[in-house]
C-alpha cells in the first residue's frame, strides 16, 4: 500500500504476442492485431488473477498456487488447465539469441519406462495433530514447540544497540512476560540506567535450570551430561542464561587450566560446542570470554597433570576445531575474527630471533621466560592454524617448518619422555598437515634430497608422507591425506575427494566384509599413479577402528621410511595391481595407541593405505571423535 | 466505433426503449450504423442519461483534468471544518471521470488521468484502482466486476449542511464546464446531516466501502441484539450439587458468568432488548440435548473469570505434515472433538479427548435394540472402541468451512463444489446434501440453537436454511461483492455477513431485510464473532485489521490497532466476555482487552482518535507460534483457548 506503483497495471507487450502467435503457426502478426490481442489478453488474465486472489485468501494462504487459478477458471467455466502442478516457484530461465531476450521454463523430456521401473515414491506422510501448551496463565512456556522468546535478530539488535530494549518496555511479543516488568518499572522512574540492561534478570526456575544443567555438565554422570549438553545445544530460549553460562565457562577453563583438570576442561569444551550449535542463541556478545578460553585448550603449556601419560592433545584437537567453527559462523569484516585468531596462533610459531622484530612485548618476554615456547603449545598452534584450513597452513606453518624441525629434532633426541613424546605428536601432526599441502605446491618426483634441502630435518619424512599420498588411490583429487590417517571432520581437504573409483567401492567392500584379504585389481589402481605398484592395505576391524580413532592419533614411524608397523591387525589385504615394481618400497601404515610402537610387521613391495578411513571418507564424514573415552584418564 | 458514435447508440437505445420504430431507422440509415453496433446496445440506464446531456462537452478529455483540478482546488480552499468530508468527493468523482473517458473512447487519455491522480487517492482504494486499471476499453467495462458495481449504483457521501451548501456554490461557479456537476448528480448520492462537519478520524472510520460510507437512513431500523431466555431447562438438567447456580443463571445458560457485574447488561429474566421468544421458531430441545445442557452449565460454573491480570492458557493444536492442504477447522462447543477441512475434498475429525470415535451398529443389530430402553442412546452405538481420528469423503472440491452442531451430532461442511453437506456424527456419512448455491461456497454457520445455519458464497448471496428443508428459507442478498463470511447471531435471529465488498451487514432471518450497512473496513472480510452480549459484532479483514461494531447503532465502536500484519483469519471472544482473541495468517495470537474497549466506547464517542496510550493497552498480550498460520480459535466452556494452526515447515 502506497508505496509507489510505477504506474497501474502491467500488460503483455506485443513481442510477446507475436512470439505466442508464432509458436502456433500463426507467421505474420499485425502489428494492430497484436495490440488488440495484447489488451484482451492482458484484461481476461487479470481478471482470472483476480478471481484467484479469492481462492488463495478462502484457502487462508498469502501465496498464489496453480490449483487458484483452476478454480478460478472453473466458475468461469472454462476448462482448467490440466497438468501444472508445480510445488515451488516457476524456474524461469533465460535464453539470449537472436538478440532478444526469452524466458522459458525447463522442460526435461521424461522416459515414461524409467518412471515406471523405478521404485515408486515414498508415501506422504499423513497428517496428524499435536498439541502443546502455547501459553500458560498468559505466559508462554520456552518449548521447543514454540518459536523462541527472542529471535535471533532482536538479540543482535539488543547487543548492538541495548536502548531499544528501553525504548519499547511493552514489547509484548517478546517471551510473553508481563509488561509489569523491570523495563516497565524503568521506564516509571524515569531512571535510565543503561549498565544495568546488562544485566538479566533469571526466574526461579531459570536459575534451577542453571544450576541444574551445570551441575549436569561438570559432574561424574555421564548420561546427565549428555542430557544436559542437548539441552544446551537445542533448547530455545536461554539467551537470558547465555552471559552467566559463558562466565561460568571462561571462569572454569581459568581454574581448572592452572589446576590441570583435563576432563573438566573437556567438559567445559563440549559445553562450549553445544552452545555454538544452538541455532537460536546470538552468541557475538559473548565471543570474548568464550575464544580466550577456547585458544586456552589450544594453546596452553600444561593441561593436564600428567603430560606424559594423558592425552591432552585430543582436547587440543577438540578446542582447534571449535576455534575454526567459531571463525567460520562468526568471522565479519568488521571483526576479523579470522584474522586475530590466526596471528594469535602464528606467534606462537615465532623462531625466537623473528619474535624479536616483530612480535609483541608479551611474546618476547614470554621467550625470554622459559627460552623456548612449549612444543605442546606448538602443536596446539599447529593445530588451530590446520584446522583453519590449507591456505592457512601454507602460509603460516609451511616457512617455519624447518625452524619447527629443529625443535622436533632437538627434543627427541633429547632426553625426558614428556618432551619426546610432544616431539613425535608435533612431528606427526606437522608431517599429517603440510604433506597435503606441499603436495598440491610441489611436482613429482620427490627426492628425499631436496626436500631436505627446503624442509630441513622434516623433510625426509615430509618426502615420504607426500609420496604417499600421491600414491594412494583415495586421494587422487588431492589432498586426502587427513582422511587416510585421521578422522578430523572435514574442515580440511575432505571436501575435495572425488567420487570413489570402482576399485574404491571393491576394497571397501572388502575391507567391510573382512572375510576377503586379496583382491586382485584388472586396472591400473589410480589414474595419477605413474608406474604400476603393488598396494598393502592393512586394515584393522570396526571395533579397532573406533578406537583408534577416538584417541584420533595414528603414529606414522616414518623415520624408516620401509617399514610397516600395524598394531592389532586382524586383517589384511594385498592388492596385486599389474606387474612387478621397479622400486620396491615398504611403507608404514598403521592405526594404533599412540604410545605403543612395536607391532606386527608386513613387508611388501608397496605403497599404503590403510584402515577403513576408505569405506567412509569419500561419504559422510565421520563424527568428531567423542572425547568421553578420555574422562578416565584425570 | 469513432468518437461520434457512442452518444448516437445512446439514442438509440433510448428510441429502441421508447419503441420509436420508424425515427429509428431513419437514424440508423444516417448514421450508417451496422446491425452488429446495433445488436451490442447494452449502456446502462444512468449512463444514456449522462450521455445524451453532456455529450458535446464530455467528449473533449482536456476537460476532465481541468475539472479535477478546480475540484481539488476548491476542496483544498475550503473551510477546515469541511474539509475531510469534501474530499471524500474526490474519489468516486475521480472514478467516474476515469471511467466516462473510457466510455467515450479516450483511452490514452484514461491512462493519463489515472497514473496522474490515482496515486492521490486514499490508500485504501488503491487495491479498487488496481482493479479499474484493468478496464481498458469500453467493452471491458461489462466484464469488470467493479466498473459495473459503479456504473450501476451510486456512491454515497455524507456531507454536513455546510459542506453542501459550500459544495452547491462551487458548482455554481462551474456552470462553464459541467463535467463535475453531471458526475454529482448521475453517480453520486450525498446525504446531508445536521451537525457540524466530520473529522479526519471521523470520516475515517467509515470510509472504504466498495459505495462509500453508509447512509445513515440504512441503519435506523431497530436490531433486538439482546439475548434470549431460556426456559426451564436448569431444572431438569441441573443436578443437585450445582444448586447455587441454579438461582444465578436462570436465563443465560450458554454463555454466562455467575457474578452480575457484567457492564453491558443486566440479567433480568427479560432483556429489554431481547426479541420475543417466538419471533423465529426454535427448535424444541430434545432429551440428550438437555443434558448436554446441563453439562455446559456445570463448566461454565467452574470457569475461570479472564481479565486482563488473569490470562488465559492456551493450547496449540498443531497440523502436521498438512502442508496448505489443511483449510479450516472447528471445535465443537465442549471441546471434544475437532474437524478440519482440507483441499482434496476430505474432512477429518479428531477426538481431543481420551473419548474414541465410535460409529452406530449395523442395521440388523439395531434391530435387536429394545427403543423403549432408557439407555438406547449408549447401546446403538459400537462397543469397541474405534479410532481418535476418522475421514469423511464427499465433497468435491476444497473444504472452506466446517462446522459443528451445538450438539456435536451433526457437521456441516461447504466446499468450492457448491454444496453444503450435512453429516452425522453417529453414523459417519454425509446424510444431506443442499445445492443451491451455484458457485463455491465460503462459509457456513449453526444457529447456536441448531436446526437453523446460514451459508455464503461466491454468487454474492447469503442463504439462512434448516436442517430439514432441501432448500433455503431466506435469501440475503445486497453485497455487492463475494459474501466471504457470515455468523449468527447468539439469539438466532439475525445473521451478520461480511463481505469483499468492504462492507459488514446485519440481516433479519424473520424478514431477510438488511437492517444494518456498517462500513469502514478497508479490505475484504474474512471472520466475524458477536460478542457474548450480543451488543457487538467483531471483524477481522484482509489486512489484518479487526473492527468492533456496535449493533446498537451500525457504527464502528473501535478499530483495534494494527498489530496484525496478515490477514485475521478467526476471531474469539472469552465465554465471559472480557477478552477478544484474534488468530492471523502472521503466525500470532493475539489478545484484547474487550472490555476496556467497550467501556470506552461508553465513555467518549471517538474511538477513532483514542490516544495511543490506550491503544498500547487494549492489546494485553501477543503470543507467536512456531511458522504455522492460525486456523481456528476455540474459547472452553472453563475458558481456556484452544488453537488450531498448520506448521508449514522450518522455511
């Protein structure tokens, strides 16, 4: 209404009549033909429009369907037109030749046997009734049946400008409180004290509910956690709890990271994911509690009270990942979310003589404090910066790579077992997130030589990974080298994986079934593969897998770069895959607990894959590894 | 046809009318008028007259604008106090220019004028220019529904002494072009009231039907809006632990609260405005009807009294999987059961209780049944029990409306196949069928004594039928436009219609003349409720905005604020009258403080102009759902408010 109609009513213009006419066979339109058949046309469809509007409002819809304007042709008595049944939109699409301008709509030509060979579709469901309590007492219930209290929208604008809220007290579509409020008794007193719309006043039962869903996400049971981390990470309506429970997160990981309470700061974690997952929260407001602590169980020296023996790494793969999330959802121009995120982590990849020119006071300080930073930090930086995905490796991980060997080098070979066993996870860590990277950067061949050269005391081992992955069938897209050896979700590379060859769908089969160990392969194996090879695929059971994989480390000993260490083997495969090699090769592949190293052998002229990473990678990507199995371990 | 031609057919039509043969053809021969020219004459009365007085000037279109102008001109120059009443002349003036351009063939010129001052109209008429703006030519004004609505009727202007007076001496002063002052005289009817001129918010609040506002002679006519006594029906029906309200609620059994503090009305055992008990025969109640009267009271007696501190709950009866196929639905009085009418012709009721659904036995085992037994009623129905949802085929075409009998045995149903069916509860079939609407029917509504319902429809009529004839026993017809809905009155003897014509009316069921013309909605009409008094009629209209009438005199006694942002599809008030609920298109319910609107209907005359401050008040509370548009609003006998809405996904 009012808003300014260029002009009233729209009409058929005579082009479209002629081109009407033509598709009929009718060649040669006069031009006064044409206009005469312009304004009936024009007038008898708007009249039929009009005639639908009718419909569409008895029908109490505001959108105008096909089935209107049968009816309306109906009581016009004209015979409907049959057959259009279009549940969406017309897909108009456009065509330009001839120097004109055509819009038409797809119509695919239907194999009639097709339709009727196929299976026939899924019957609609029926309807059915269900009731709720949409309000009680006239306040409405925060119910996942309901729309949330506040939506998503008026929260952001409550954050970015907190007046409004004072400005509309009687905002009666919100939550349905009373209007009798604190905003109205505000408003009474004529006292504007903006600070304390800060603060968020909690019902009783909120307050319960805190209580309760803390307790539940700290404490020893783990069902209620699970209970309690749905509720956090479905419920609508508990933006008002949102500022204490992300103090109540941030406090936590401060205590418990100088406690070196692991599986709280697990905990706290999952908490934190849950939240980033509950589509109706607006969590902006409350990013700079919740990154410090996040970057905490990334970084952080110590997190655990026995490095050597608990796994505090898989809490910095978790937090890494919940870190490339938030970048994800919350990274704007005007926050660059990504970009601090991503310097926070390149400083702590510093060489010590590059902190001195550019890096900040802190970080200087911070060196001259302990020498050197921690290598557990530097896998969590490691980590954050991968899971930020390859670009983000190349740039920032990839020239420190020889300065990082050194350390590597330099801890293994010297003594304390915490500090060997934070060298061999930062060792492989690197090697499982350049190798992609370098791959797609670098030309075959890979001579071990010059990778040495480049990458320094890496290199070799670098060499080897890349190599490997060029071998591998189920990377031939490139860059799948973090599905053969882990099971990150796909921040990374998953995404480039091509569809599975035969051969793929062949092994996976196989490797399922775990009754076949050799299959013999007509083809060549990988299109990218230059000489032909002979494949080990050494692959454990589900039951092995999961567990591997939920520690999520896969050591690859790739000091030896010959020799396969597998652990727990039950089965294994050989595929045979042309004729003999030229060079033989033996490769390590493996999934094992990450502290034992001595395993089972298998020599074979090869190149590797190994686990049943195949049979899922190229489809869904597997779940996060839950961190549960870890609890046991503080 | 030339320019020349139009007022040449004009007298030719008027020699045909007067049957002068032979000047006839004599004219024709001259004129070199064809046979098919001639077959075509059709130009409405009004418009011959127009024709054969002014052709000579009408036919130059430079004329129209200049006129308008002057009119504008002058309006704009006129005493403050006339103002707004004298622009209501504007539009159906601008109308009728637009329209006699295009009779005389001036199309381009049409186009012109419209795009040059049709954005100057109200807002509200913008919908009714988009309308006009299809008329492109002379032949297309008979295809036009509303080109004809105005060429064939006058449109009505209230005008105070004074503005006419003013009015009279502008035409004057116009003798040179007579454009406007033929205009006045052939189109429009202006009504001259004593008193001083209106205001903006005066003539406001009536402005919008499709003819202008209505006249004030129309509404004259006395409406008994009380309610009826309702004999004896306590005594037998009430059982003894209900005593107290025996001696309260001897009269208004349906809807009624016990204390008597209800500000419209006292509770006398006869209302002085309640019509005679026999005006309309009423059906005698039967037996089971009696008790389910009793029943009914003794809920009402546990109801929760609603005001503004005191809310009621809400329960949300969510559709499924429904899609848009889920049109309407209903609840029946004591909330038991639910139906709901759906695009593919079907009907489906829903048990809401733990009660299933059961059917009567087969014919031969009813056989058996002893009649005389005082509990036939229980053992002709099954035994086992059946399903909490049953299916009724029929129809063949959309369901627009179902409704429930006061009694819940009966349902009646209204589809686009332009029939009404009536079916059983018991039996589960359809068991009539009335036909005598011929196009789609939109709404159908009981009596709240049952035997009685009206219906409306596409073919502009409203029709009152009974149960027990085939066809109906009064035709309302006067709208000019679709009757979109229709609802009965609480003592049955009017029915209220609502209309696309902007128009709510009130018609008597004993006479079937149109008592009241209330206007002032400025879209169409989609739902009506009389509230429990029976004093006022609430609308619910096309643009989400929603009217509170008062019988008494036809005004409008409030428009509620715009809160709603889509279409008002069900309207409800509280079984104690003091809460209004309005369910939308825009996914919300909302809620009204009634009788704080009423009262202040009762204090002061212009709602129009009632502050803001109060506005914000008169809405209590507004609930949103989850994406699923409302489709029915259901107040319990204990007042709590059942809703009823489709989910349309997560989109």
């Amino acid at each position: 209404m009012g808003e300014p109609e260029t002009g009233y009513g729209s009409a058929l213009t005579l082009d479209s009549m002629k081109v009407i006419a033509e598709s009929i066979g009718v060649a040669n339109l006069g031009e006064d033909a044409a206009k005469e058949l312009a304004d009936d046309v024009t007038f008898r469809l708007k009249v039929i429009v009009q005639d639908a509007m009718k419909f569409m409002n008895h029908s109490k819809r505001q959108k105008l369907s096909i089935t209107d304007i049968d009816h309306s042709l109906k009581i016009k008595n004209v015979e409907p037109q049959y057959g259009f049944i279009q549940p969406d939109f017309l897909p108009f699409r456009y065509a330009s030749g001839g120097g004109r301008e055509l819009h038409f709509i797809e119509e695919k030509e239907i194999d009639l046997s097709e339709i009727l060979s196929a299976p026939p579709p899924k019957i609609p469901l029926d309807v059915s009734l269900r009731a709720h309590w949409l309000s009680v007492d006239g306040v409405q219930p925060t119910v996942p049946e309901n729309p949330p209290p506040l939506s998503k929208e008026a929260q952001k604008l409550e954050s970015v400008d907190p007046i409004t809220k004072l400005s509309k007290p009687a905002n009666k579509d919100s939550a349905g409180k009373p209007a009798c409020g604190k905003a109205a008794r505000l408003k009474a007193s004529e006292s504007v004290h903006v600070k304390q719309l800060a603060t968020h006043e909690l019902s009783v039962e909120q307050q319960l509910y805190y209580k309760e869903i803390t307790e539940a996400c700290v404490g020893s049971d783990e069902g209620r956690r699970a209970e309690a981390l749905q509720s956090l990470a479905c419920d609508p309506g508990l933006h008002e709890m949102l500022p204490r429970m992300c103090t109540f997160i941030s406090e936590g990981v401060k205590v418990n990271v100088v406690q070196n309470n692991l599986a709280l700061l697990i905990y706290l974690m999952r908490m934190v994911k849950a939240l980033l997952d509950n589509q109706s929260l607006y969590l902006e407001k409350y990013l700079h509690e919740l990154i410090p602590s996040v970057s905490t169980c990334i970084v952080s020296r110590q997190l655990c009270l026995r490095p050597e023996v608990d796994n505090h790494w898989a809490l910095r793969d978790f937090a890494a990942r919940l870190m490339a999330q938030i970048c994800k959802t919350f990274n704007t121009s005007t926050n660059n979310l990504q970009t601090r995120v991503t310097r926070l982590f390149s400083r702590a990849l510093q060489c010590p003589s590059q902190t001195n020119s550019d890096s900040g006071p802190s970080m200087v300080t911070s060196m001259k404090e302990s020498e050197k930073t921690p290598l557990a930090s530097l896998y969590g930086a490691v980590q954050g910066l991968a899971e930020l995905g390859p670009e983000v490796v190349k740039v920032f991980i990839l020239p420190r790579v020889r300065w990082l060997g050194e350390r590597v080098e330099g801890a293994l070979s010297g003594i304390g077992g915490a500090d060997r066993l934070a060298a061999g996870n930062l060792k492989h860590q690197l090697l499982k997130v350049l190798a992609p990277v370098v791959r797609q950067l670098r030309q075959p061949p890979d001579l071990p030589d010059d990778y040495k050269r480049e990458y320094g005391y890496l290199g070799p081992s670098l060499q080897q990974m890349v190599s490997k992955l060029r071998l591998s069938p189920s990377t031939t897209g490139g860059g799948g080298a973090v599905a053969v050896v882990t099971c990150t979700p796909p921040l990374v590379p998953l995404t480039t994986l091509p569809t599975p060859s035969p051969q793929h769908q062949m092994l996976t089969k196989s490797v399922d079934s775990g009754t076949r160990s050799i299959i013999n392969a007509p083809q060549s194996p990988a299109p990218s593969t230059p000489p032909p090879q002979k494949f080990v695929i050494v692959s454990q059971q589900k039951s092995q897998t999961q567990q591997a994989s939920g520690a999520s480390h896969i050591v690859v000993h790739s000091s030896q770069p010959t020799i396969v260490r597998s652990q727990n083997v039950q089965s294994s495969m050989v595929v045979t895959s042309g004729p003999a090699n030229q060079q033989p090769q033996k490769v390590v592949v493996v999934g094992m607990q990450p502290q034992q190293t001595q395993g089972g052998v298998s020599q074979a002229p090869v190149s590797v894959v190994a686990k049943p990473v195949f049979a899922r990678a190229p489809s869904a990507p597997q779940p996060p590894p839950e961190l549960d199995d870890l609890s046991h371990l503080a | 046809m030339g320019e020349k031609s139009t007022p040449l057919l004009a007298v030719l039509q008027l020699l045909k009318k007067y049957n002068l043969k032979g000047t006839e053809e004599i004219l024709r021969k001259e004129a070199n008028l064809g046979d098919t020219e001639f077959q075509n004459l059709d130009l409405p009365e009004v418009e011959i007259a127009n024709i054969l007085s002014v052709h000579h000037t009408e036919s130059d279109p430079f004329t129209y604008e200049h006129a308008y102008d002057c009119l504008k001109k002058f309006i704009e120059n006129s005493l403050d106090i006339c103002k707004y009443e004298l622009s209501t002349l504007l539009y159906p003036v601008f109308v009728h220019m637009y329209l006699s351009l295009i009779l005389y063939d001036h199309n381009e010129h049409a186009a012109k004028f419209l795009e040059r001052f049709g954005q100057e109209q109200e807002d509200y008429y913008q919908d009714d220019l988009q309308q006009l703006s299809i008329v492109k030519a002379k032949e297309q004004i008979k295809g036009n529904e509303l080109a004809e609505i105005y060429s064939t009727n006058k449109f009505d202007v209230q005008l105070s002494r004074d503005s006419s007076s003013q009015l009279k001496r502008f035409l004057h002063e116009q003798k040179s072009s007579p454009v406007i002052i033929n205009i006045i005289n052939n189109h429009i009817l202006i009504d001259i009231h004593d008193g001083p001129g209106r205001t903006q918010a005066q003539v406001k609040a009536t402005a919008g039907g499709i003819l202008g506002e209505a006249s004030r002679n129309e509404n004259r006519a006395k409406v008994y809006y009380g309610l009826l006594k309702e004999p004896y029906i306590e005594v037998l029906a009430t059982p003894p632990e209900d005593e107290e309200e025996v001696e309260e609620t001897p009269d208004k059994p349906k809807k009624k609260k016990a204390k008597k503090d209800n500000v419209f009305m006292k509770k006398p055992k006869v209302d002085p405005n309640a019509p005679p008990t026999d005006r309309i025969p009423l059906p005698e109640l039967k037996e089971t009807d009696k008790i389910e009267k009793g029943k009914a009271l003794r809920e009402a007696s546990k109801r929760v009294q609603l005001g503004p501190e005191t809310l009621p709950s809400i329960c949300f009866y969510t559709l499924l999987n429904s899609g848009h196929t889920a049109l309407c639905a209903d609840i029946c009085d004591d909330s038991s059961l639910l139906a709901v009418g759906f695009n593919t012709s079907t009907i489906k009721v829903w048990t809401l209780t733990s009660v299933r659904l059961r059917g009567m036995k087969s014919v031969d085992k009813l056989q058996d049944i002893d009649k005389e037994a005082g509990d036939v009623l229980v053992r002709m129905m099954e035994e086992k029990d059946r399903d909490t949802c049953r299916t009724l085929f029929g129809h063949s075409g959309p369901v627009y409306k179902v409704a429930f009998d006061p009694f819940k045995t009966l349902l009646l149903s209204c589809s686009e196949d332009s029939t009404i069916r009536l079916w059983s509860l018991q039996c589960w079939t359809c068991v009539v069928v009335y036909r005598g609407h011929v196009w789609p029917v939109w709404d159908v509504r009981w009596s709240p004594h049952g035997h009685y319902f009206a219906s409306a429809s596409h073919d502009r009529t409203a029709r009152l039928w009974a149960t027990d004839h085939h066809q109906p026993l009064r035709f309302f017809s006067g709208h000019l436009s679709d009757v979109d809905c229709v609802q009965f009155h609480p003592n049955s003897n009017y029915v209220a219609t609502g209309s696309s014509d902007r128009t709510v009316r009130l018609w008597d069921c004993l006479t079937g003349t149109q008592l009241r013309l209330m206007t002032g909605h400025k879209r169409p009409i989609l739902t009506l409720s009389f509230s429990v008094c029976g004093r006022w009629l609430a609308s619910g209209g096309g643009g989400g905005e929603v009217v509170i009438w008062d019988l008494s005199s036809g005004a409008p006694a409030a428009h509620l604020p715009p809160h709603h942002t889509a279409p008002v599809t069900a309207l409800a008030f509280s079984r104690d009258g003091a809460l209004l609920a309005s369910g939308s298109l825009d996914c919300t319910i909302k809620l009204w403080d009634f009788a704080l609107i009423t009262d202040e209907s009762a204090n002061d005359e212009n709602i129009a102009s009632s502050s803001p401050a109060k506005e914000e008040k008169i809405l209590l509370r507004s609930f949103a759902t989850k994406n699923s548009p409302l489709k029915n609003l259901h107040f319990t006998r204990r007042n709590l408010l059942l809703a009823v809405g489709s989910y349309e996904g997560s989109s």
